[in-house]
C-alpha cells in the first residue's frame, strides 16, 4: 500500500512527510522510502523527508495542528527540518495538502477526529481490511477523501499506479483462503443440520 | 484532604484550562494548548522506564530464584537488553537505529518483522474456528449473517468476480434470452458487498459511534466535576 | 537558438501582472500569519508565481518560495514573521521565458485572535450538550428513583470469577493495547477493582498483563487498594500485574503463553484491542475459561460476540461505573446521555426528511433544499 501511494506521489512530483505513530513501523517506511525514491530519482531533503517518530500519540495529532516543530524539530537523523528547503514553509495542516494514514482502525480515527475535524484536514485512510468497515461511515460523510481497504485496495491502488507488486501477488492466495473459508464453512453447516437432525 | 481534592482541583483545572484555549488562540491560551501536550508526550516517553524496570525486575527475579521457566527468562532479559545495546550502537554510529544499514535495522528485518507476521497469520486459523462458532445456522437470523459474510468475502476477491461469471453463464444457458454480457457486469457479489459495506454496516456503525461519543462525553464530564474517581487511589 | 529567443520575446509580450493582490491577517490564529490572495488575469503559458516580501518601503523584498507555486492564494506563515511588525508583498507570474511583477501592496499586521469564530458551531454544541448533562446531573440530586437497564456482561461478572473460584483457576483482566488517555481503559478501571475486590474476598489470584507502563502502575494501584478494602492486603502481589510489552502481537504472544501456562478460569477483555484481540480470545476460548469483553473499537466486536460468553458493546462500558455503583448523581449522566441520544434521533431524523423533500421538491419548493443544506454547513467543522 506504502509502495503504491509513494509511487503516485514521486510520480506526480508530490513532496513526500513521512513519520509514524508507532516506533515499530516507521522503519517499514524508511525501507519503502528508500527504494520508491530510487525508482524516480528523487532526493532526500529536496523530494522528500522522514521526520521519525515522537511519542505522544493524539497529543501530536493536535499539536502539529498548531505547529510540526513543537513536535517534530528534526529529521530522524537529528537534522534541523529548517535545513529542508521545502520543509521550511511547513508549519501546520495549512501547509500540508493531502495526509494519508495508513494505520489501524483507532489511529485512523484519531487522524479522523483530530486533524480532520479539528483542523479541515484532507485525509485517505489505507487500512486492514478488518478495519475498512468502520472506515465506510467516514466515507460517505465525506469525512475522509478516500479509502484504501486491505489487500484488496492494495492491489486496486497497484493497478491505479500501474505497477503491480506484492498486494496483487498476494490477491490469489487470498481468493483461496476466501474460498475455503465458504467451503469449510458450508461443510461445517452441514454437519450442524445433520447433528441437530440426529438428535 | 488536599491528597484527596488536590489532584481533583488539577484535573478541574487543567480540563477548564484547555477547553478555553480551543477557542482562544490568542497567548497565553493558545501556547498553553501546545505546551500542556509536549508535557504529555514527554511523560508518555519516559513511562517505557516503568515499564523497563517492571518487565526486568520480573524476570531477573525469576532468573536468579531459578524458579520454573527461569530459561525463558534468560532469553528474554538477553533479547531485551541486546536489542537495546544494539539500538544505541546504531544510533551512535549510524545517526538512527533506522538507517539501512544498521545493525539494529538487521535485527528489525529479520527477527522483529517476521515474528510479528508470524503471530499476526495465526489469526487465520483463530478466524477458522471463530467463524464456524459465529456462522452457524441455528436460526433465520444467523442464516442472515452467513450469507452476508459469504457475499462480502467473495466481494473482495477476484474469484468472487470468477464465480459470478460462472452464475452468469449458467443463467444465460437456462434463460438464452437474456444479455450474458449485462449479466456479468453485474458483479452481484462485489455490488453487494459494496451495498451491504455502505448501507447497513456503515448505519450500525454510525448509530454504535454516537452511542460512544456521547458515553464518552457523560465519562469526560463525570472525571472533570469529579463525579467518576476511580483513577484515584484513596 | 534565435528562434527561441524569438517566442520569448512574443510570450513574455503576453504575460500580464497579477492584479487585485489582497492582504489580510490570517484570522483565528494565533498570530504570525499573513493570507495573500491575488487575481491572475492571464492562466496561459504561465508556470507559477513567487511571493516576495519585505518589512520597509523601500526595502530588500526576500522571496517566500523558491519553488514556483500554482494557485493564486498563500498563506505566509514563515517562522521569521512577527506581530505587529507591518509587512509589503509583491507577486512575480512566470512563463517559460520571462516574469512579471505586480505592484507593491500593503502595508499588513499580523495578530493574534481572541476568538475563533470559526469554531462557534462547536461552542454552541458544547453549550447545549454539556448543559443537558449538568441540568440532569443537578436534578438527579433530589430523584433517588433513577432506573439504568439490565447490562449482561457486567452481570455475568460474578458468575465467572463464582466458576474460577470453584475450578481453583486464576482470573485474567486485560486492558489490550489501550493507555491511560484513553476512556475505555479508565472506564474499565472500576471494573477491574470490582474483579480485585472479589478475587481477594475468594482468595483466587488475579493476573493483569499490561502493554502500557502508565496502565501498569494505575492498575497495581487499583488492585492493591480493592485487596486492602477487603480486608487481604496479604495476598497482593505485585508481580501478577506486570508490563509485557507494547508491541500489539508480542503482546499478544505473550498473553497467550500465560492464559496457556495458567489456564485462568475466567478471562476479562476490557480496554482497547486491535487485530490481536480474535488471537487471545480464541486461546482464552480454546482453554474453557469463561470469557467476558468490553471494547469501544467497534470492529472487534464481531470477533469478541464469536469468542466470549458475554460482550459489552458500544457505550456499555462507559456505564460501568454508574451501574456498579448506583449513586443517583452517576445515573443522572446517563439519563442526561439518553436525553440527547433521543434529541439527536428527532435532529437527524428531521434533516434526513428536510434533505428529501428538499431533493423531491427541488423546483416546487428550492427553500428546502437551501435550508437543509444551511444545516449541513453549519455542522461542518471550518478550521
């Protein structure tokens, strides 16, 4: 999902913020950062920036609505975001176009509550697909732009950018797995009637 | 009296204080705002060292009693303070412990993320079972959810897509006067899914949302008037 | 070559100035920011424009971007800005081969507000709901007789630490992955003194794995004081409420080793829980221990309905505390909650017909449309 969304927006020559809620998945986007920036030619600092991870979850939400740097002085590596020419004119929500979150359901919620609602901010949710349900509610209230659902909006996105990978590799297994889950589920049922039969 | 009301008068205080600096952004409210959440996110940081102490105690206690298990202990103290060590060499020597090349990022890629995938694919059996025990069909009511869950997991997938061009064929063959081509652009199981997602579910849920927003007003309200205390210890 | 030079000077003979520039302080913030609007009179052959900026007349003026940017609109809020200070701008258009300046505008002073009035649809809502509550709350004061309906999940509490206490088993409580901010963990915190009181009373040991430090000590503080009010300070031990880890599937793995080493008798899931949440309660499941939950993430109902005995859902777990504790002042919020839950209904209820008619009637009677969608702006949150 990472992959697809940073190949849209290297694409179309966007300027790229990335930072995490959780410590443990920020890495994951330096990885994919890394390798999408390649792709394009594009450079850290100029075309795009990994300002890390803060603790502080909401809290931050609502600051950066104020101003990134009450939060946010450095890059992941300790540099200045004042030394980024283009990080330079950011400030807050005002300053930043488009926040996709990628996050489970509460975090999207959150980014929902605080950044949209508080602060107008425009937002696409790519989320588990166990989480997309609660994301439907959002999206015809046109509170969120956009939906990114599971796997399966994975692989939507990948065929969107026109660059298929591991989402819609992923896609056939996941028909499987579907499938057997009805069958499995059908020869259960049977079972049960039968069971319930007997008795 | 004041260990009792003091921290009552704080959490009166600071909730006034915030609900009036989201409406004036003027200083000092305005700063205020900012400053109360940078104290908040340097509090949550610093807790991880509660955490630390507690989780190191607990195990080095084990360790050093041998009680039962005290080898697993011995993994997970080692575990801890080794990836620890090696976050700090990274940080150190490569500016973060997230730079590509680092050790800890080593450790990341191939310990810490296969071992999170790892626990996260038992959910597939975990869904097996469950599923079973949620979709059985005692009654019309569960016979609803059954074929609701069908149609949204066969939605998803492209086989949904397979299956319904299959349907379609079939139907074409019974009934030869109808269009085989509409028929298939149907997509019945992605269109119900889609409806189902978008309809019901998302009404449920909304109607779940404000239930919760409102109970979470009613909660905020009875802490800030110090109705609710149970955070407090006595 | 020349041939270029040739179109430059045709296209640069075409651009024209940006006009009608307009400078106003940024309204409802907090200061040092400046919202520049202007008029480009030509869209054509133009690549961006670039803002420049000074303090004096005459001045050096200093360029704000130095990426051209597109729109005709900018919001100065470099860091350099200050209150008070009047400033003079100045737009240059750009084509491919030449530039133009607009005339020099100001001079403008950026201030701090104080009042967003951009938010007085919230303060209106404020007012409404938080004075609802607070009338209710007063009159709950003098009505002893409140009635709060039947909750199964927090019935069933007693049933299941009953049956561990007869099996000889453990009980388990689990606030997930939640912390301490969150409402759902301090509403499940009269709940775990309720379990703690009882398993000290039944002397059956309580074990509380938690993911958040903060948690932690809240809980041990819970538990240690629910033991000590029911008269067995003795039996607390510290060690059974312990931090695992905040990492959600190690978290999980974790629970799941010790509900498979101890085999508890009963288990409560009550707190925050993600994807990890159909893991453990399965394990809790596959164990034969009787399983109650409570979460206000809604997408893990479902999981919880399929693997627990009992599950609290939606606000259910916010009234916790009033229904464990009947007081009249706690059950009056809940009253105050079903008074603007049914408000709401009759709200939406009306503006779902309002918009209707309105979309029916869009030639006959256009006043409903506008008004319906009056109300939807009015809802909309505008900074």
């Amino acid at each position: 999902m990472l992959i697809a969304i940073l190949r849209h927006c290297f694409k179309k020559n966007l300027k790229v913020i990335l930072t995490g809620q959780l410590a443990l998945g920020l890495p994951l986007g330096e990885i994919a950062l890394n390798q999408v920036s390649g792709e394009y030619n594009k450079v850290y600092g100029r075309d795009y920036v990994n300002i890390g991870y803060r603790p502080g979850s909401t809290a931050l939400m609502v600051g950066i609505g104020r101003e990134i740097r009450d939060f946010f002085k450095t890059d992941y590596r300790g540099v200045p975001l004042d030394s980024f020419e283009f990080m330079r004119r950011v400030h807050n929500y005002h300053d930043i176009a488009l926040l996709v979150t990628l996050a489970h359901g509460a975090v999207a919620d959150a980014w929902i509550q605080y950044a949209g609602a508080r602060f107008n901010q425009k937002i696409i949710v790519g989320c588990t697909g166990v989480n997309a349900p609660n994301m439907y509610q959002y999206l015809s209230a046109q509170q969120i732009t956009g939906l990114i659902g599971g796997l399966q909006g994975a692989s939507e996105y990948e065929t969107l950018v026109e660059k298929p990978g591991a989402a819609t590799l992923g896609m056939p297994a996941q028909s499987t797995a579907h499938a057997l889950l009805i069958i499995l589920l059908i020869i259960g049922n049977i079972g049960f009637i039968l069971s319930k039969k007997k008795i | 009296m004041l260990y009792r009301t003091g921290p009552l008068i704080l959490v009166f205080g600071t909730a006034l204080l915030l609900i009036i600096a989201f409406f004036i952004p003027h200083k000092p409210f305005g700063d205020l705002e900012a400053r109360f959440l940078n104290w908040y996110a340097i509090i949550s940081g610093f807790t991880f060292l509660l955490g630390l102490d507690s989780l190191a105690r607990h195990h080095l206690i084990k360790i050093v009693r041998r009680e039962k298990g005290w080898f697993y202990s011995l993994l997970l103290v080692t575990s801890l303070f080794g990836t620890l060590f090696w976050g700090l060499y990274s940080w150190i020597r490569y500016a973060s412990p997230f730079a590509l090349n680092a050790p800890f990022m080593w450790l990341y890629k191939f310990m810490i993320i296969p071992l999170q995938a790892t626990m996260f694919a038992t959910l597939a059996f975990f869904i097996f079972s469950a599923a079973y025990r949620a979709f059985r069909v005692r009654n019309l009511a569960a016979t609803l959810l059954l074929i609701a869950a069908c149609m949204v997991m066969l939605g998803n997938v492209p086989i949904g897509s397979s299956i319904w061009a299959g349907i379609s064929w079939l139907i074409h063959q019974i009934f030869p006067n109808t269009n085989l081509e509409i028929l298939k652009r149907w997509e019945l199981f992605a269109a119900a899914k889609d409806w189902l997602m978008a309809i019901p579910q998302a009404a449920a849920g909304r109607g779940i949302g404000i239930g919760l927003a409102l109970g979470g007003i009613a909660m905020s309200l009875r802490i800030i008037l110090g109705i609710e205390r149970t955070y407090l210890s006595s | 070559m020349p041939i270029t030079w040739t179109i430059g000077i045709l296209v640069s003979g075409l651009i024209a100035p940006p006009e009608s520039l307009l400078l106003r302080d940024n309204p409802n913030d907090q200061g040092r920011a400046i919202f520049i609007s202007w008029v480009c009179p030509q869209t054509e052959s133009i690549t961006g424009f670039r803002i420049f900026r000074a303090c004096s007349l005459p001045g050096k003026f200093i360029a704000l971007n130095r990426e051209l940017i597109i729109g005709t609109e900018y919001l100065d809020s470099d860091t350099m800005l200050c209150d008070g200070v009047p400033y003079y701008y100045f737009i240059r258009v750009y084509s491919a081969y030449d530039s133009v300046d607009s005339p020099v505008s100001g001079p403008v002073v950026s201030s701090a507000q104080w009042f967003n009035t951009d938010r007085i649809n919230v303060l209106v809502l404020a007012i409404i709901i938080n004075g609802l509550f607070i009338f209710y709350l007063l009159r709950a004061r003098h009505n002893t007789r409140m009635f709060i309906r039947k909750i199964n999940g927090l019935d069933a509490i007693d049933e299941a630490l009953g049956r561990a206490t007869e099996m000889g088993k453990p009980v388990l409580f689990s606030f997930g992955l939640g912390y301490i901010t969150d409402m759902v963990v301090i509403a499940a915190l009269p709940i775990l003194r309720r379990i703690a009181s009882k398993t000290a009373q039944y002397a059956v040991r309580l074990i509380v794995p938690n993911s958040d430090p903060l948690v932690m000590t809240t809980a041990q503080e819970t538990v240690k004081e629910a033991y000590t009010e029911a008269g067995r300070p003795d039996l607390y031990n510290q060690d059974n409420i312990s931090f695992l880890t905040s990492d959600q599937f190690g978290y999980a793995a974790g629970v799941d080793g010790i509900i498979l080493r101890e085999k508890p008798g009963a288990i409560f899931w009550l707190g925050y829980f993600y994807a990890e949440s159909l893991i453990m309660a399965e394990t809790g499941h596959s164990i034969g221990a009787i399983q109650l939950a409570g979460t206000t993430e809604t997408t893990q109902l479902p999981f919880f309905v399929a693997a627990c005995d009992y599950t609290m859902i939606g606000e259910e777990i916010y009234a916790a505390s009033c229904y464990l504790k009947p007081e009249p002042i706690m059950l009056g919020t809940i009253k105050g909650e079903d008074f603007i839950k049914f408000l709401l209904i009759i709200l939406i209820s009306s503006t779902v017909f309002l918009g209707t008619a309105g979309r029916l009637l869009a030639n006959e009677a256009p006043f409903l449309n506008n008004l319906f969608m009056a109300i939807v702006n009015w809802f909309i949150p505008k900074s």
